[in-house]
C-alpha cells in the first residue's frame, strides 16, 4: 500500500504545480491505481480534482477534453459527435460504472495501463496532450506522447491538463473493437481507426493496435495500404490479413498466447473497416 | 516509530457536515465503517467486487480504493442515508425485499445505490441500462434474476405506478 503523509487541495492549476514542484509530492485525481500500488516515494499527494481541468469544450479548432474528466464524462454531446462517437463508445466500454466516475482520462493516458483502449482511440484520432509546468506548457501529438514511456516524455513536474481532438475528426469514419473475455474483463486486443471517407474513397487513415504492447502502436502498413484507396471488401480482406505482421513480437499474456492474439488482431481489423463499408 | 500527521477533513455524510482527524492512508470505506456506517461492506479492497460502493456526489465510487481525503468537503452517501430515520424503507429497498433480491444481502447496499443513481436519470430504464448501472457490483448468490425485478419493480413505483 502507498502511505501518504499529507494531502494537499489546490484550487488553481498555478497553485497545484507550485505544490508539485516538491520532489516528495505527486498529484491523486481519481486515485483508483495509486491506491492500490504497493509503494511509491511520494508521500505528499496533490488532490488535483479541484482544478478547472474537468471540462469538455470546444477550443478553436478543437474539443477540448479536461485532464480530470472521467471516462463517463466522454458521454457527452461533443464528445459523441467524434467519429461515430468512437470516444465515448471506447470509454463506455472500459471497466464498470463506478470505476468509470473515478477514473480519469489523464491518469489514464500518463499511466499506461495495457488493458485499456483510451490511449488507442486517442491515438486514432490524431489527438494532442497538454502538459504545464511552471516554466512552459507545451502541446505533444499523441504520436510523440506514446512514443516513449512517460518518464522519458514528462518530467515530474509536469501536469496534464488537457486532451485535445481536431474538429475536423469530427465527420470522420471512426470505430473501435475490442476483445476481451467477459463484456467486463480487461481487454486483451483492441483496435481504433479513424478516416476521411468521400465518395468511397479514404484519406489521413489511422489504424492503432493496444493491449497488446503497453503503448498503443500505429499500424503504418495497414495505414498506406488504405491511404488513397476505395473501400472495397477484397481490399480489407487484403489489409486484415497483414495485421500484426510487422509488429513486434506480440507476447503471451496470462490470458491468451501472442499467437492467438495476433489471429484476434486480424479479426477486429476486419470488423473496424468493414463497418465503413456501409 | 513513525508518528503519522493527523489530517482534519470534513465530509457531508447522508446530509450530516461530519469532522474527522484521519490518518492520511486510510481508505474512505474503512473510515466510514469505524464511524458506523456498517452498510459499506469490505470484500476484495481491489475496486472489483463492488460492496464497498456509495454515492460521492451522487455518483457511485468504490470507497475502498478512494482514500478517504479524497471525499473532503464532498457529499457521501450510504445505504444508512436512504429511508426515513424512523425505520420505513426507501422504496427501492422495499422493492429489494419484496420481490426477493437480498440472500446473502452483502452486496444489497451496493446494488440499491446503483439503482438509486440509474433511477434519479431515468425513470424507464431499459435491461440493458438495468445491467450497465449494476456492472459493477457482484453477487455470488441471486443470479441477479430477482435483482432486475428489484429495479424495474422500484421504477414502476417511483413513476407512481404499481
């Protein structure tokens, strides 16, 4: 169990990372992963949930998703009009629902978890993260946030504010599958993509794979199989096929092997593109 | 040995302003069952069983991964909180009784939370939503049968039907 000594309860994003700056301080929004971890170094915990970082609004060209908003926060009018409500329909599907009021969408995607399909959507959707610190906020594509492991992407004393998503997603072709062994298990294979789809032919396609590494993970191939293409049937049957061929080794986990995921990663390929058929 | 700093919260519990000098690593369900709130059950202490929950802003949360300094200056609610303090049930746990939804009743006070927050939304709710405000409470004893009747049984009455 951790053992925090004291909490802190900032009410300005100024004031909260003032407090983070203290080498013994990290911040708690939901607190459902800290709580539960054996040990950490910090013993002052930061409760940032009072922060003005909980909101969906639209932002100049984006739809601005606050870092302390749950996932049953994504079941929100602009957040549904996303890709066929590819976000909130991915979120909706994560857990349960009084883990879904407590969860966040920030802890979610500094934290990595490999069960999750936040980070995969987001991803999908060419999204950007927001990190302040007290010297400088600064914007990452998903691209360069998943890139690398968080400790190599922020420094401790950086918050996550916000998420943001292109309005321009917004008419896009977008789906999300999972697999997972009960509806409520953790999902051992998950597919996001999102393209622009005109007159049967699609363009800026993204195809991401998760649950299988801890990041989620471009399918690059599959992307410039795609790219410029008419939607056909024979053409997905093509592109499914090569799925997972040129990812790394994709490891046995303690539910299924890597092969069998690997074949499962073919099948949901299919089913994300296929629904565009239509 | 390590003396530990006593932290000073206040927590709204069942519309009662509650002070508490806590230790800083207690969980949120443990401080409320030391204070008398034996209607939060302890199970697996790992956020999956689900007899831990209560509302918190009326929502439902499991309170034992929720430190309880994470409920300062926040609304909780426990099973304790619903009915009429003289002993006449809440309608959804008269529903509860009635249609014989409690066995073991571990996991009641969970479910009948749920239900509350599925029906202050939505009065009609379909199966499906029945099953997605339960999804995260378990019962080992009902095969939840005679809890979906429960709910639908509670909505009927609550839209003044039945």
């Amino acid at each position: 169990m951790t053992n925090p000594q004291k909490f802190l309860y900032p009410k300005t994003i100024d004031e909260a990372l003032e407090m983070l700056a203290s080498p013994d301080s990290c911040p708690i929004a939901g607190g459902s992963d800290l709580s539960l971890q054996k040990s950490t170094s910090f013993t002052t915990f930061v409760d940032i949930t009072r922060l003005p970082i909980n909101g969906i609004i639209e932002k100049d060209e984006f739809i601005s998703i606050g870092a302390t908003s749950t996932f049953n926060d994504l079941d929100h009018p602009l957040v549904k009009n996303i890709a066929n409500g590819l976000l909130s329909s991915a979120a909706s599907k994560i857990m349960d629902t009084p883990l879904r009021h407590q969860v966040t969408v920030g802890g979610n995607i500094v934290g990595r978890y490999w069960w999750s399909s936040l980070p995969v959507v987001f991803l999908a959707l060419d999204g950007k993260i927001v990190l302040q610190s007290k010297e400088e906020t600064r914007t990452l594509t998903t691209d360069e946030f998943f890139e690398k492991r968080p400790v190599h992407i922020m420094s401790k004393n950086e918050l996550v504010t916000e998420i943001l998503i292109p309005k321009e997603v917004t008419n896009y072709y977008g789906d999300c599958q999972r697999f997972s062994v009960t509806e409520a298990a953790h999902s051992i294979v998950c597919i996001a993509t999102s393209f622009k789809k005109e007159s049967n032919v699609c363009s800026n396609v993204r195809i991401v794979a998760g649950n299988l590494i801890r990041s989620p993970k471009r399918l690059t191939d599959l992307e410039e199989m795609l790219e410029g293409k008419e939607l056909t049937q024979e053409l997905i049957d093509e592109i499914s096929q090569e799925a997972g061929e040129k990812l790394e080794k994709i490891r046995n986990n303690e539910i299924a092997s890597g092969e069998y995921r690997k074949e499962i990663l073919k099948v949901l390929v299919k089913r994300a593109l296929e629904g565009a058929l239509n | 040995m390590e003396v530990k700093h006593l932290q000073k919260i206040t927590i709204e519990i069942n519309g009662e302003h509650k002070k508490f000098k806590i230790d800083p690593s207690i969980m949120l369900s443990d401080l409320l069952r030391e204070n008398g709130y034996f209607g939060v059950k302890i199970g697996c202490r790992n956020g999956d069983c689900g007899v831990c929950t209560i509302l918190l802003d009326g929502k439902t949360v499991k309170s034992c991964i929720l430190y309880a300094a994470q409920a300062h200056e926040r609304r909780v609610t426990t099973i304790e909180g619903l009915g009429d303090p003289l002993g006449i049930p809440h309608i959804i746990q008269q529903a509860f009784a009635e249609t014989g939804a409690v066995q073991c009743g571990y996991c009641t006070p969970g479910m009948i939370l749920s239900t509350l927050e599925l029906l202050e939304k939505n009065l009609n709710p379909s199966d499906q939503e029945i099953k997605d405000a339960l999804d995260g409470i378990l019962c080992r004893c009902t095969g939840y049968v005679k809890i979906f009747d429960a709910v639908k049984l509670s909505a009927e009455r609550l839209r003044g039907e039945n």
